[in-house]
C-alpha cells in the first residue's frame, strides 16, 4: 500500500539524516498544523484566527517551548508568492523568528507548501525586505525544510514519527502539482464565497477515515506512534488504542487546536475567544483531551 510505504520511507529518511529529537524531563513542546497562512484577503482562511495564534506562539514562547509546525504553515497552493504571505502575517512571522533564533522552530513542508521541499524555490523563507528600514533582513537564513523527523523518549524508548500526514494521499502527494494548480485557480475563488472543496481530506469525512484508518495499520504493525496533521481532525488516542495524534488546524471558525508536550504528556488544547463575565472579549486556552504519556503510546 502506498502510504505504509510512504510512512515507512519517512521513519528511514529521518533516521539516516539523524533527524532525531530526544525527549526528556525538560522538554517542552508544542505542535500546530495547517495553519494554512495566506494573503489576508477573503480567502485567506486562517486570517480570522491570527490573533489567537500570534498570542499562543507568544504563550509558548514565555514558558520555554519549541515549536514544530507540522506542514502546510504557509498556504503555497492558493498564493504563489510567499512574499505576500510574510508581509499580510508579518507579526507572526517575527514571533516565529524569535523560535528560530534560538533554535526552537522546526519547519515540516505538507502538501501545500512542498514546494520549499526544493532548496531553489526555498530562498524567499531566508530573508524579507523591510519596508520600514529599506533593507534586506534575514528572516530563517539557514532553515531547514523536513518531511519528517523521529521523537525519541530517553526514558521508554519509544518513538514518534512526525510527518504532515499526506503520504500515500495520491491527490496531495504524488501529483499534488495537479490539484496546486486547480485549488489556485479554481478553489481559492471559491473560498471567497463560502464554497470549499468537497474532495479535500479536511472537508471529506470518508477520506479523512480512510487516512486514519491506514495510518493506525501502520503503527500497528511498526509499534511506532504517529503525530501529524493534514486530515484538520484533532485527535488524541485512549492508551492502549493505536497511537495516532493528529493536531487539527488552524483554520476552524471558532479558533485554533494543536499539542503539547509537557512532562512527557501529550495534551490537546484548543484556542480560541470567548465573552468574560464582564462582556469582554478574551482569547482562552483550554484542555481539549490528555494527558496522556508518552510511555504508554
Ligand atoms: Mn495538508
């Protein structure tokens, strides 16, 4: 099957790079995905949310987390000029320069932005122009652009395959040049009305299971958990069911979903404003699911 092999070429890919991140007592974490940034215009679908998403980067940033955005960060389908994105989301991108500073921001590439999978194409995320200072500045000058990586638990030795979750998806993998094209000319004006695409996986509840259903196969049969993204399903499994986490999006109309990764725990949380007792308007997080610990994936 093909994504049994695209998952099991991933782990290999990750291991040979020494793309290994061990996890310890210390180790702070939190993971978005398919945050799906745009251009801020009406078909921006994420632009409702930046609010709640540049306060929980800076929430995570005080207490000391890294940052590993799961892939399709930047939506690459639907506007081809990464430039456009930086400067409509530019206060984002300066919180997550400060991760990248110090060597806590982990970049994925999903199906949307796998074009900065070519180390050609990849240059507009190494610097900016800024319009105020009239100069070049560097934005993520060395970053490095992964499809997956291993989380290794120093204590139980277990291990998580970290991926976008679009592997063996033939529409979003192997031929997803076809399905960029069509979503840039076609969906994004849909977008602009209300219209989505019924065949995305984030929209199609029979794909979305098809993908879940693959992916537990495959940490059945490996004994390796898996946390990704792509589907825009939150999920937190019990303990002792197969270990299949997927951090939801960034683009739900009523706010954000990602992990966390406290004291070896994984929690789901969730973003988003509500009304205080007074009427005003707060951005709040709360605790979707978890914990659960990393011995027992
Ligand atoms: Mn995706």
């Amino acid at each position: 099957m093909l994504s049994d092999h695209r998952l099991t070429e991933c782990y290999q890919k990750a291991k040979a790079l020494g793309d290994i991140f061990t996890v310890t007592d210390d180790t702070r974490l939190v993971f978005f995905s398919d945050v799906h940034r745009g251009d801020n215009s009406l078909s921006d679908e994420f632009a409702h949310n930046q609010t709640i998403f540049a306060y929980a980067l800076e929430y995570y940033y005080k207490l000391g987390y890294g940052y590993m955005e799961l892939g399709d960060g930047d939506e690459l389908w639907e506007y081809k000029n990464f430039r456009l994105i930086r400067n409509a989301h530019s206060d984002i991108f300066c919180i997550l320069k400060r991760f990248y500073e110090e060597n806590r921001f982990w970049y994925f590439y999903g199906n949307h932005n796998m074009i900065f999978r070519n180390p050609e194409k990849r240059r507009p995320l190494h610097h900016f122009f800024d319009e105020y200072l009239d100069i070049d500045m560097p934005l993520f000058p060395d970053i490095s652009v992964r499809e997956s990586m291993v989380l290794r638990d120093d204590k139980s030795e277990k291990e998580v395959l970290l991926v976008h979750g679009h592997q063996g998806d033939l529409t979003n993998d192997e031929i997803w040049f076809v399905s960029s094209i069509l979503v840039r000319y076609f969906w994004r004006n849909m977008h602009m009305i209300g219209l989505k695409n019924p065949a995305s996986p984030s929209k199609n509840r029979a794909k979305r299971h098809k993908i879940e259903k693959r992916f537990s196969k495959w940490i059945e049969n490996n004994g390796i958990a898996i946390l990704c993204g792509h589907t825009h399903r939150p999920k937190l499994p019990e303990a002792g069911m197969p270990a299949y986490l997927n951090t939801g999006c960034c683009i739900h109309p009523r706010g954000i979903t990602g992990i966390e990764l406290i004291n070896r725990e994984f929690y789901l949380v969730n973003w988003y404003i509500k009304g205080d007792d007074f009427g005003q308007l707060i951005i709040t997080r709360k605790i979707m699911k978890g914990p659960l610990k990393f011995e027992e994936l």
